[in-house]
C-alpha cells in the first residue's frame, strides 16, 4: 500500500471539502478517492469524514490528522527536490583514456566549451594508444581506435577514422611517386603499430577487393605522431589518419600517394566500466565524447 498516495488523497479531500473535486485535481476516478479514503480510514483505525449524500466533513480525528498530514507530504516533496538538485548539479572527477592522436587542438576546443557550460567537472585524462580495459583500469571510459580483443566490454561504436598514405617531397622525388600498390615493394615505410594489430602491412581496396601490402622500412616508431615527423624528414612513406595530416597536406610539406585507392577505415569505441545506474554526470560526458570524436574526427 502507498501510504503517501493515500495522504495525499486525503490532504485534497480535506482542502476540497470534496470527493469529486480532490478527485479532478488529482486525475483520478472519484470511486479510488473513495477507496484510498476507505483505506486510510482502516490503516488508521479512525474516521477521518463525516459522509453525507451532498458533502463531506472532517472528523476531529481528521482535523488533527490533516496538520500531520500536510507536514509530511512537505517533507518528502523537500527530499525529491533535494536528490533533483544533486542530479542537476552536474559535478565530480571523469578518468578518461584518449587515444594520443585524437589529443589535438579541436579536441580541446570541444573539452573547453564543455566545461564551461558544467563547471563542476573535472577530467583526469590519460593519453594511450593501447587497449585499456576500462574496469581493470578504473576508467569511467575509454576511447579505442580499431577492433576489440574483449566482446564482453560494454561498447558503442561511435564513428571511423579515414586512412590517408603520404609522404614528403624530397622523399617522392628520389623515389619516384607509387602508382599501385604493388609498387611499394620498391618504397620505404614509416614502421608504427596499427590500431588493430602490430604488422607494418597496410591495407587497399580495389574493386572491393582488400589486400595487404608489406613494406620495407628503416624505422618504426610507437605512436602515429612520430610516424609524421619521420615522414615530414623524407625517411618513407606512411599511412595515418587523413585529419592528422590535414595542415601538412595544405602546406605542401606532405604529398598523398594513391589516393584512387580506398584505404581501410579503423572503427571508434567508447568503452564503458558500467552502463547500468549511469550517473547524469556520466551521460553528459558520454553524450559529449561520442559527438565530440563521431562529428570531428570522422568527418573529415
């Protein structure tokens, strides 16, 4: 039995003088304002109203239950409102791991916007381009760029990233520019660990069909961003994100080679340490980082 609906019920009466009316305020049939004052009345052990065919009265019991009554219905309405505020007043420490990539300008940009308008939050974020585990790594989310080793995660796919091959002048002018695939086998490669697995193998598509070139190199690196740098020093050909190379690209510092080819497009998870009983504060960074990374980062 709700013991509140039923104070209620009976608080309206009592100001209304009225079943019928307690009944329209509250949405409800006049027969269960009836039955809830029926069954106060028994919960109680007292009679509440004096009925008549016209018009209802309360009893002394009732007049003394009603300032009872009103009190405590005061108090559970200032105990929603409380637990409504704490729900509002969005706030509390995020661990976030970010693959080192997406960490650049326009990402802050988005994270500056965001904490302005909830300024009680604070983000702890930690750059890696490893899978993390969110629960094992006591991470409120984690962003991962290719697929997943663990299907028992909770995920959301939130975007691709496009793959874009490149290199610099002078390295194109003393090896000549690869017209195919198969041509490099003559090139040099920038070494880095793909998203999804450690190969210096790099995917095409032609006619959908996917093949995988090996290719030589002198080097390798641990992250994309040395990849860059590397392939800025004319030291080979590489393959990266298209938005990361976007200003090198407009400046001429870098060249794209076959581009006539569909290079394979790595999918981006949000990974999650809980999805049930989710925290507003956690909605709202979740709802931000799948827009932040789906709209930025994949559109380009």
């Amino acid at each position: 039995m709700d013991k509140i609906y039923l104070f209620r019920v009976f608080a309206k009466s009592f100001e209304n003088n009225s079943f019928s009316k307690a009944a329209k305020e509250l949405s409800i049939s006049r027969s269960s304002v009836t039955i809830a004052i029926k069954d106060l009345e028994n919960l109680l052990k007292t009679q509440l109203f004096h009925r008549t065919t016209r018009k209802i009265s309360p009893t002394q019991d009732g007049l003394l239950f009603y300032n009872e009554c009103v009190h405590i219905l005061s108090e559970v309405e200032r105990a929603k409102k409380m637990f409504s505020r704490v729900g509002s007043e969005i706030s509390g420490t995020i661990k976030i791991s970010i693959p080192r990539f997406i960490l650049e300008k326009r990402f802050f940009d988005s994270l500056k916007y965001f904490t302005e308008k909830y300024e009680h939050i604070k983000f702890l974020i930690k750059s890696s381009d490893d899978f993390i585990n969110p629960v094992d790594g006591g991470f409120d989310f984690v962003v991962h760029v290719g697929n997943l080793p663990d299907s028992s995660i909770i995920v959301k796919s939130i975007g691709k990233i496009s793959m874009i091959n490149v290199a610099s002048p002078s390295y194109l002018k003393k090896f000549g520019i690869p017209n195919t695939p198969s041509d490099l086998k003559e090139h040099l490669s920038i070494g880095y660990p793909l998203p999804h697995n450690l190969e210096s193998a790099r995917p095409f598509v032609n006619n959908e069909i996917t093949s995988k070139i090996s290719m030589n190199y002198k080097i390798s690196v641990d992250n994309q961003e040395k990849a860059i740098l590397a392939c800025l020093s004319g030291m080979g050909i590489t393959q990266v994100p298209k938005f990361s190379v976007e200003k090198y690209i407009s400046s001429g510092e870098l060249i794209p080679v076959l581009e006539s080819y569909f290079n394979e497009s790595y999918p981006i998870h949000l990974l999650f340490s809980n999805r049930k009983n989710r925290s507003p504060k956690l909605d709202a960074v979740s709802k931000w980082v799948e827009k932040t990374i789906g709209n930025i980062f994949t559109t380009i």
